[in-house]
C-alpha cells in the first residue's frame, strides 16, 4: 500500500478551535505576508491561498473590513472584490492552467463558512478528473504540491 504524506495538516488537527480573534483582520498586520500566505494587497481587500485548500491554489479572496453580511459592504469594497476576484482567476490561470472554477462565498456558519463573522470568496481551481476515488472512499484529498511552492509560483506571476 502506498502512503500520502500530508504533514502539515497536523497544524489544523491539533489547532486551538476556540482560538480568540478573527483570523482575517490579524493576518495582514503581521507583516509575515509569506508565512501568512496573503498574495497580494489592494485598498480594501486582499488574496490569501486556503491553508487548508481543497485544491492546489485554493485561494480566498477577503475584505480588510470585519463584516458578516455581503450588503453590508459598501460599493466600493463589493467593486474592489470583484476586481480582486478578477486578479486571482488571472493568476490561477497562468499558473496552473486550469479548466474551470469554483467561485463562491459561504454566509453564516449554517451555509458552511468556517470564519462566519467575517465575509471571504474562495476560488477554487478545478480539472477535468480531479475528483477521485481518494475523497469518497477515504475523506482524504491528495494535493500535488506544498502550500509554500504554491505561494511562491502565483507571487513570481503577481510581480512580487
């Protein structure tokens, strides 16, 4: 039998689950962007790749204003995501070369967000034949490549 080796899913494993605080607003005034995982920085929003991605480049698209409710945004921070949005297919597409996307936003913890209090699209690349036996027999998902190689492939095509 072959073994997959996902290591670094051990830190969602043993993470603190009542950890205090909202992810989205710490992250970015860390200054650690790579460690951090955030790609890129606009006004009002910023892209971070999933660090616990359903797909390779798995990203999420987040506004730096704490809101829960998308018509809540002001019209310039809904404009700005949707550019953000626009930045991020671009990206995945001259990085991975994928045949389509997932794009979507879970509202509130009872349509699946794991960080119900503050808004995020994710983008989700996808592949004709990607989805395997792996995930409906064993709840595993195999991905081809480490977080931090990703990180590196879509910042060298974002200028950075």
């Amino acid at each position: 039998m072959k073994q997959i080796w996902a290591p670094w899913r051990m830190e969602f494993l043993l993470a603190d689950k009542k950890s205090s605080g909202c992810p989205f607003c710490a992250l970015p005034s860390e200054g650690n962007d790579r460690e951090n995982l955030i790609l890129c920085r606009s006004d009002l929003s910023y892209i971070i790749l999933n660090r616990y991605p359903y797909n390779n480049g798995h990203l999420m698209v987040v506004p730096f204003k704490h809101e829960k409710a998308l018509e809540s945004l002001s019209k310039e921070s809904v404009v700005d995501l949707s550019t953000m949005l626009q930045r991020s297919i671009r990206l995945l597409k001259q990085a991975f070369k994928p045949d389509g996307f997932n794009v979507g936003i879970n509202l509130d913890a009872a349509a699946g967000a794991g960080i119900p209090g503050h808004l995020h699209y994710h983008v989700v690349p996808r592949w004709v034949g990607d989805t395997n036996f792996m995930p409906i027999l064993n709840d595993v998902k195999v991905l081809n490549e480490h977080l931090l190689d990703t990180y590196d492939r879509l910042k060298k095509r974002d200028g950075g």
